[in-house]
C-alpha cells in the first residue's frame, strides 16, 4: 500500500505542475487578447473561466496532496526510505 500512496502522490503533484503550466499559458493569452485594439471578449470570457477552472481543480488536488504526502512519507519512512 504504501508504495501506491507514493505512485499516487507522485502522479497528482504531476498532475498539478501540468495545471499550473496550462494556467499560465491561458494568463499568457489572457495577456495577448488584452493588447489587442478590441479583444474579442466572447475569447476572454472563455479564457477566463477556463483559467478559474483549472485555479479550481488545481486547488482540490493540492489538497489532497497535502492530506496525501504525509501518509507517502510515514509509510516511506517505516521501510528505512527518506520522504
């Protein structure tokens, strides 16, 4: 069990750095749209949702995550490893 608590810690901190990564590139687009003569604000609108989207999913993992890395680390710890 305790190695698929790690797998499972491992694979959502992965899942929330690609997260972060397409946040970023949505507040990168966000930014473009803005420098335009008239931003298209249907493409705004969407863009921004889509951003509080992933602000909200990152958010449940990270959670989850915290819940999850301690229980990775005592039973990590438990075999002699270092968590």
């Amino acid at each position: 069990m305790s190695s698929r608590l790690l797998k499972r810690a491992t694979t959502l901190s992965t899942h929330v750095e690609s997260l972060k990564t397409r946040h970023r590139k949505i507040d990168s687009e966000i930014t473009q749209e803005h420098t335009h003569a008239a931003p298209d604000q249907t493409k705004l609108r969407w863009l921004k949702t889509r951003r509080l989207m992933l602000r909200d999913q990152m958010k449940h993992y990270e959670a989850i995550l915290k819940d999850l890395k301690p229980l990775a680390g005592h039973a990590l710890a438990r075999k002699g490893g270092v968590a």
